[in-house]
C-alpha cells in the first residue's frame, strides 16, 4: 500500500521568507500527487496536483511543486510566503490506476509570523 | 447550491450512542471518502465507496458502518460510540475518471463523552 511522509511537523517563518515543505512517497509506479491546505477552522482546499508531463507545477496563491521521481518526492515551495499563509500543508497521494484510495500525510502546521 | 455538505457540522453524544453522519454531494462523482482527522495522524481513510452499492475498508474501518444507496449519499454511522472516536470527520468525492481531485465537506466535529 502507498504512504507519504511529511518530515516537518511545524515550520516557523517570518513573512517574506522562503518555504519548502518535504513530501516523499512510497510507490513505484505511476501516481498522482497533491497538495492540500487547511486554513485554521476550515475544510481542505488544492494547492496543486501533478499528474503527468511537466514536474514543476505551480498552483494558487504563489505556491509549486517540483516532481521529483527518483527521489520519490514532491516538494511543496513558495518564495515570499505571507501571514496569510498560516495554516496546515497536507501531501496526497493516489495511485494512477486501480487503487483510487487517496492517502495523505501526517501533515505540516505552518505558522507565519508578521 | 452545488458542493459537497456535511450534516451536524458539531454534535456531541455519549458512549455507547449510534450517531450517523450524513454526507451529500450534487456532482454525481463516483468516488466518495470517509476521512477522520487526528493530531499527529493527519487525515485518515475510514471507508469509501467506488459507486453506490459498492463500499470498501480505509485504514481505520473498526466502529465505523457506512452504505451508500444513492450515489450522492454516504453516511457513517458509529454504530455504538467511544470516546476514541472523538475527532474531526471529513467527507470527500471525486469523478471517476482518471487524473481528477477530491473534493472535500466542511467537516463534523464529533465529541464523544
């Protein structure tokens, strides 16, 4: 069965720094990725997803990712992040064919500081 | 409107209760997921369901009863509570093609006391 890893529990920035958030995953074969935000108090949203074709992808609000397939890893970055970007960072992941299960992460809280 | 709804978006109940809770989607998406979300365990798979009539066990199943006889319902049902089913409840839905997202509810907040 697949899993992905979430190394970083809690990330603390300050505003206008520049965030990467790891994601690995274990499957070999063809998947798709994403990557879902939960601001306080509310339901999850997509950030982006990657199915195939260009592996750095980029999503709303200044966020992307980069595919990294030997690596089995899909990295979540922004180069300013903002106040508003405080919230909890989940990386998903679903098998491309047979199994639709959509497996998540533990999670990253990430807290911005003014 | 069109979405996906959750209904309580809170309740709380005593051990041993059954409590279901609904979910509703208006897409027609095949696909429709039972998430619980915990500190520490992110989200978790409870059960979900290809298409109506057809339901299989997520990650953590035991407790947990669902059905799905239309295929914009699937309601979870504790069949009789306990306080390790205290969390946060998530439902999601997606087509049933390939290369497509989940789409997620507002979330039950269940206490079990």
């Amino acid at each position: 069965a697949q899993s992905v890893s979430q190394h970083n529990h809690h990330v603390i920035l300050s505003e206008a720094a520049s965030l990467e958030l790891g994601c690995n995953y274990s499957y070999g074969g063809t998947v798709n990725l994403f990557w879902y935000v939960q601001y306080p108090g509310q339901h999850l949203q997509l950030l982006l997803k990657y199915f195939s074709g260009d592996p750095l992808v980029k999503g709303i609000k200044g966020f992307e990712a980069e595919f990294i397939k030997s690596k089995f890893s899909f990295n979540l970055r922004k180069p300013s992040v903002q106040w508003s970007d405080t919230a909890e960072y989940f990386c998903a992941v679903t098998l491309n064919f047979g199994n639709e299960k959509l497996t998540f992460g533990t999670g990253t809280r990430l807290t911005i500081i003014p | 409107d069109a979405g996906i709804t959750q209904s309580p978006r809170y309740k709380i109940t005593e051990t041993g209760r059954q409590v279901t809770l609904m979910c509703h989607q208006t897409w027609s998406h095949s696909y429709m997921f039972w998430y619980r979300q915990d500190l520490g365990h992110g989200l978790r798979l409870i059960y979900y369901s290809a298409a109506a009539d057809i339901t299989d066990k997520g990650e953590v199943p035991d407790g947990y009863v669902v059905s799905r006889s239309k295929t914009e319902n699937f309601p979870l049902t504790l069949e009789s509570a306990t306080r390790s089913q205290t969390s946060v409840y998530f439902c999601a839905s997606r087509p049933g093609t390939a290369n497509t997202e989940a789409f997620f509810g507002q979330g039950t907040r269940l206490t079990v006391v």
